[in-house]
C-alpha cells in the first residue's frame, strides 16, 4: 500500500546530512531552539530525506535497500509516524508550528 502523505521539514528543525560534507552517512536533525539533536543512521536516514523529498515513501525506500516494499511496509510507516510525532517530521499540508 502506498504512503500517500507528503512531508516537509518543520521549520523547527536544522538538519544536516554527513555525506553532503564527506562523512559518515548519518543524518543530524536538531531541534530548534532547545538544540536538542537526533542521529538518524541507515535505512532511517534513507526514511527521513526520502519523505522530505516526496513521492512514495514506502517505493522509493523499498527500492535503495532492494527489498520488497511490503516487506518493509510496517517498518517505514512506523518510523514516519514517530518522526512525525517527536516533530522531526511533518505533513506537508499541516500547519508550520
């Protein structure tokens, strides 16, 4: 089944991506302005700028770790949902907070 959300970047959150600078494949994602800061690493790097980018999360990702989308189906949504919820995540179509 496809993710048919679409996300964006809160305006809460500063992010940077290690390889964009010839690092490690981890992705920082601080909260503004407690400076709290979160490493996402792996398939859940992949996760986050894939949903920032758009399209369907769940195909897209399926397809960089070249394993069936319904396997990782469950995975993907419930990482969506938890960066959505701690405010690391948003959907496209909610309100900047």
């Amino acid at each position: 089944m496809a993710d048919m959300n679409r996300y964006r970047v809160p305006d809460t959150i500063a992010w940077v991506d290690g390889t964009d600078f010839d690092l490690d494949a981890d992705l920082y994602l601080t909260k503004l302005p407690s400076g709290n800061t979160v490493l996402l690493k792996d398939t859940a790097r992949l996760i986050w700028l894939v949903a920032i980018e758009g399209g369907d999360v769940v195909s897209e990702v399926a397809n960089l770790v070249a394993r069936p989308a319904a396997e990782i189906e469950s995975d993907v949504q419930t990482l969506l949902r938890d960066l959505t919820q701690r405010g690391l995540l948003a959907l496209a179509d909610a309100d900047p907070a």
